[in-house]
C-alpha cells in the first residue's frame, strides 16, 4: 500500500468550491441601481452664492460700524468682509456670464450650469 502524496486533499467541508465574485447570489442584484438625479434646487448654486455675499456684507456693516465709525480705522476683519462680498458679486457676475454664453451656444461656454 502506498500512502497519499502531499497533493493529495483529503475531502473536507471548508474545501467545498466557493462562488467566484463574477457569480451573482440571487439576494445581490448583478448591477449596482442607477442613483436618482438631484433635484434641481440642490443642484443650483443661486442661493448659496446669495446667501454668502450678504452674510460678508452684513460683516462688512458690523464691522464698519464698531471698527470705522466707532474705532480706531478700518482693520483686517472689515477688509475681510468687504473683499469677502465684492468678490462675491464677482462671483456671481461670472456665474451668470457663463449662464447666457451656454444659453447662446457659445463653444467655450460652461455647461450644466
């Protein structure tokens, strides 16, 4: 009698063949669902850009009064909050430029916006 070599395997519960990823389980379905679209008040940035400007000019108007009228001079939280809500508006000014070139069918407009 000859005993097994070492390629031999005996039968063992954990050696039972396993499923391979590219098999689906039928709790699993073989694609991952389609996400749903955003609505489209989440997708337009109006509001934040809005909402941002005048909180940097509300800012801006605080500390005008306790800084400028009040204080010593213009410090750096004023300057902040002005150049926080001009650039703000320049923001927004670009935004809407790129809004009516895609409108008009420019080529190097941004769309989607």
């Amino acid at each position: 009698m000859s005993s097994p070599g070492p390629e031999h395997v005996p039968d063992r519960p954990d050696s039972a063949p396993r499923p391979t990823d590219s098999a689906a389980s039928p709790n699993e379905p073989s694609e991952p669902r389609p996400l749903p679209p955003l609505p489209r008040s989440a997708l337009d940035p109006v509001p934040v850009v809005v909402v941002g400007s005048l909180l940097w000019f509300v800012g801006s108007c605080v500390f005008f009064v306790t800084d400028v009228l009040l204080g010593p001079g213009p410090g750096l939280w004023f300057w902040t909050c002005t150049v926080g809500w001009v650039l703000g508006i320049v923001g927004y000014l670009v935004f809407r430029w790129q809004q009516a070139a895609a409108r008009r069918g420019s080529r190097t407009a941004q769309r989607g916006l």
